[in-house]
C-alpha cells in the first residue's frame, strides 16, 4: 500500500515536471523576453500594432456574436424537439471541423473571390460585383469562416449544459403561471451559464489568436499575423514578444471577464435532470423543420469544403458557378511538388510522438485526480486545462525564446537541425486536455467498485489498471487519442512558427508555401487539403460515434 502510493506520488511529481518544463517555463520565457516597459510602450505608441489589436479583438467578438445565435437557435431546437434524423444531428454538426478554417479559406477565396461564384450569381441578377476579400472585406470574411468553423464547440457545450438542467424546473415554472418566454429567461437562460462560459472563452480566445485565417486571406492587420511577419527580424527586433505578452494578457482577460459575466454563482448551479427530457414530439411536416434548420447551417458551415474540394478537382472555374470541366492534375502536381510528401511523413512522425506524449500525461493526470486522489492532483488537473486558454501562438514563442534562451533547449530542440522533439512536445502539451477530459470522463463512468474487487482478489494495482481500468475506458483513450493525433497532423501555430527548414516542415507549413506559389499553387494547396480534410473527417466520425453527445465534454475548461 505504501510503495503503490510513493510510486502514484512519484509519478504525479514526473507529470508536474514535464508541465512546469514545457507549458510553463515558455509562458514564463515569452514574459521574460517581452516585459519591457519600453517595448510595451513602443507597441501602443505604433499605430500599426494598436490597430492590430483593435481588428484582433473586433474579430473575436463579432466572430463569437456569430457563433453564439447560430449555436444556442440550434442547441434549443435539438433541446426542446423530437424530430426527424435528431440523432445524426450531433454528428452533423462536426462536420465544420473536418478542415481547419486556415485550409477552408482556400475554397472560401473561390466562393467569395473577385470572379468567384457570390459574385457570378450577383452578376447574372444585374448587380455589380462585390469585392469581399478586399479592404473591409477581409474583415468579415475571416469572421465568417472562423464562426463557420467554431460553432459546433460553443453547441456542444450548450448541448451539454442543456442536458444537465431538471425539466422539472422549468415544469414548475409553467405551474406558477409563467409563460415560455418567462421560463427561457428566468430558468434556462441563467442554467446555460456554464455552458455560455465554456464555450464563448475558447471561441474568444481561439478567434483573438488565430494566424492561418487572416494569414491564408492577407490580412495582415492583426495582432497574430505581426507576430509572425516580425520572426523574420526577431533577433534586432524583440518587439513581437511584446505583442506575445500583450495578446497573452488579453487572452486572460477575456476568459477572466467571461467567467465574470457567466460565472456560476451560487444556488445557480445547473441541477442534473432525473426525468429525462421532455422533448416535445413533432407530427407531419413540421418534423422536417428543424432538421432542414441543422442541414441549412451545416451546408453554409461545409461550404468551404465544397470548395476546396471544387478547385482541387476542376480543370476551370473562372467566373462560374460551377466548374466548368474536372481533371486530377492538381493532385499529381501536389504529389509531384517537393514539399507534399516529406511534409506527410514529418507531420506523422511529429503527431504520433505528441499522441503518445498526450496520452501518457492526459492518463495520469485523470488517474491522479479521479482514481488515486492524490494531494496537488486538483492543481495539476487544472495546469492540463491550461492550454485550452493559452493561444497556440504564445506557446510557440515560448519554444522559440527558450531555444534562443537557453542552451540545453538548444541543444535538445533545435528548430533549425531537427525539430522533431520540439514539434511533438508543443503538439502534446496543446492536446493533454483533450486526452484528460475524454479519459476523465470514461473513469466517471466507470464503478470504482469493479477495481477494488479485482484488489480484493489478489491483483496488483498494475495489474488492476491494465486489466480492469483500461478495458473499461478503451472508448475513451481512443477518443483522446485520435483528437491528439488529428489535431496535431493539422496543427498551424506551432507548425507556422517552429518548423524553419523546408526538410522538416509539416503538412499545414507545406500547405502555405503551396498556397503562395504563382500560377497553379492554390489548386494544388486545395489538392493537398482535400486529403487533410478526409483524414480529419474519418477521426472526428469515429470521435463522434464513440462519444455520442458527450464529445462535448472534450471541448471544456
């Protein structure tokens, strides 16, 4: 008894380790490096970086207004109906995350180019063209995919939040007299706060600190898209590592004012429902309703897709609404251009290091928490949550300071000769929650009882955890590490800014040289997508039917 718990603390004091190492010490680097009253006085004394940060932030709230209408309209229609096809719903609504909205925006350049099909169709009704992806154009074309792409997390949460409310509330409501919309405002509204918090802070943030988006439409007046126009110039200029912390700051300080605005305070907390819900059974036509609402906004949301994959496989498609003619010539030319396939091979060797990686340190995280309870564990669950609310960009910054920093990372993880441990240990230290919150919740499931009958009977607790634990929650380890793996194969931030040699870039790098090249390189970046869109598309699917609706709980801090 007491060797297992020295060898339990043993490894919550490795996991603490690895965290303080690798999320840690490259927050504490960007701060180092960009704490400088005079280099943060320069920042907002340029009016340049003051307007990034002011189209940065714009972006993150007009693309969270956009995410929160379309999510919470759908949340309550799958909450309050029983309907034609509401079980493939959950799984319809993934669909937006088959392809990272730095790739979509490739077929999004089709639809909404100069000569692309919006304006084809405005031409033919005798309206002149409309320049979307120019000036203020760019604007509301990064919101709009970006919102596109990010509303299936904020529905998730709100799914989940609107699972765990106690029809019988809003039944008592309705018995002292008050109406639907009284009982929407007084009692579910308030309910859903947890699931408001959860997940407008990641859309916030996720959409403050995106760099693929505004970088794939030129947009280069953000906060993200200076920070990585400025690595070219990093060693005269340590203006960017301001920006890091700046937009590092700004980050916390969404997420701290949202849980403000939506924090859960007491006696309001949300009541798990013991009734079951109480959907209301719909007749005739009006059964179709809402699944013509799912499938309105899922092709809106898989528009991109259709797109990229439109251009990936048309010979011409210059002022049409369609392709005018198919070839497979982009794929051969993709296949053919020297970046592709060394940038497939890279990026698995980089992902499965991270899947690995993630699942040893997401696994004893949920085991030191939900199973051994240890003394520190709490803390340590919520150091793996962090992540989910530092952008991508400021770790990967962190990487790099630390590289210039210090020696041993230079030796270890150097960017330049061999980026693989760099790579794959900033892709897993951005995936733990995922593995955290998917085995967490297998081992919430699971009755402890069953593993203290197999002790009771003589095994080990290796034997227990191998034996007993681990079968009962496979389902869930797949999950998190597909959602480790698959991320990380279409990872940008990290892979934008730490892969620096062609030899070693992985696929998203590849994809935005691709995209650059003059004459035929978007239809071959667009070919190369389309197959990082059906990989992504066959993870999220199994995801989904392994999960079901508690795929959602992946997506929470």
């Amino acid at each position: 008894m007491i060797f297992r718990r020295v060898l339990q603390y043993l490894m919550l004091v490795m996991l603490a380790g690895f965290l303080a190492l690798f999320l840690l010490m490259p927050l504490f680097t960007v701060i180092g490096e960009g704490c400088s009253w005079q280099l943060i006085c320069e920042v907002f004394r340029s009016p340049v970086y003051v307007e990034g940060l002011a189209n940065s932030f714009a972006i993150s709230l007009v693309t969270t207004a956009m995410v929160a209408v379309i999510s919470l309209f759908l949340a309550l229609l799958y909450d309050r109906y029983d309907f034609a096809g509401k079980e493939y719903c959950s799984l319809l609504m993934l669909l937006p995350m088959i392809l990272p909205p730095f790739v979509g925006a490739l077929g999004f350049q089709q639809i909404l180019g100069h000569y692309g099909v919006v304006n084809t169709l405005l031409v033919k009704c005798g309206i002149p063209r409309i320049d979307f992806l120019g000036g203020d154009g760019k604007f509301w074309s990064v919101c709009l995919i970006e919102a596109l792409h990010l509303y299936p997390v904020f529905y998730l949460n709100l799914i989940t939040s609107l699972g765990n409310i106690d029809p019988a509330l809003s039944d008592a409501a309705a018995n002292l007299g008050a109406n639907r919309w009284q009982r929407f405002l007084r009692i579910k509204l308030p309910l859903l706060k947890s699931g408001f918090l959860a997940g407008s802070s990641i859309v916030m943030v996720w959409s403050f600190t995106e760099l693929g988006t505004p970088l794939m439409f030129g947009y280069n007046r953000v906060t993200p898209v200076q920070i990585f126009n400025g690595l070219t110039e990093l060693e005269n200029n340590p203006l960017p590592y301001s920006l890091v912390l700046i937009m590092l700051v700004v980050s916390a300080g969404i997420y701290l004012t949202l849980r403000k605005i939506f924090g859960t305070p007491a006696g309001t907390a949300a009541v798990k429902g013991s009734m079951g819900s109480k959907a209301v059974k719909l007749a005739g036509f009006k059964r179709f309703m809402p699944s013509l609402a799912f499938l309105l906004v899922a092709f809106m949301s898989i528009l991109p897709h259709l797109a990229l994959l439109g251009a990936a496989f048309s010979l011409r498609w210059y002022d049409t609404i369609l392709p005018e003619s198919f070839t497979l010539e982009h794929f051969g030319n993709a296949l053919s251009n020297p970046l592709v396939l060394p940038s497939i091979v890279n990026s698995l060797r980089y992902s499965l290091l991270a899947m690995l990686i993630a699942i040893l340190c997401g696994t004893l995280t949920a085991l030191s928490s939900s199973r051994w309870r240890l003394h520190g564990s709490g803390i340590l669950d919520l150091l793996s949550m962090l992540p989910l609310a530092i952008p991508g960009l400021v770790i990967a910054f962190g990487f790099l300071g630390m590289t210039a920093r210090y020696a041993w990372a230079r030796e270890i993880f150097n960017p330049v000769d061999n980026p693989l441990w760099l790579l794959a240990i900033a892709y897993a230290v951005r995936r733990i929650p995922y593995v955290v919150r998917a085995v967490g919740s297998g081992l919430e499931q699971t009755p402890e009882e069953l593993e203290n009958a197999a002790r009771n009977f003589g095994a080990g607790p290796v034997k227990t955890l191998f034996k007993i634990t681990f079968p009962l929650i496979g389902a869930n380890l797949l999950v998190g590490g597909l959602f480790a793996f698959s991320f990380s194969m279409l990872e940008v931030s990290d892979s934008l800014i730490l892969a620096q040699k062609s030899i070693f870039f992985p696929i998203t790098k590849a994809l935005l040289e691709l995209s650059q090249i003059l004459g035929s390189g978007p239809a071959s970046a667009s070919a190369f997508g389309v197959w990082a869109m059906f990989f992504l598309a066959l993870t999220l699917a199994a995801a989904g039917i392994l999960m079901g609706k508690k795929i959602g709980a992946i997506f929470k801090f």
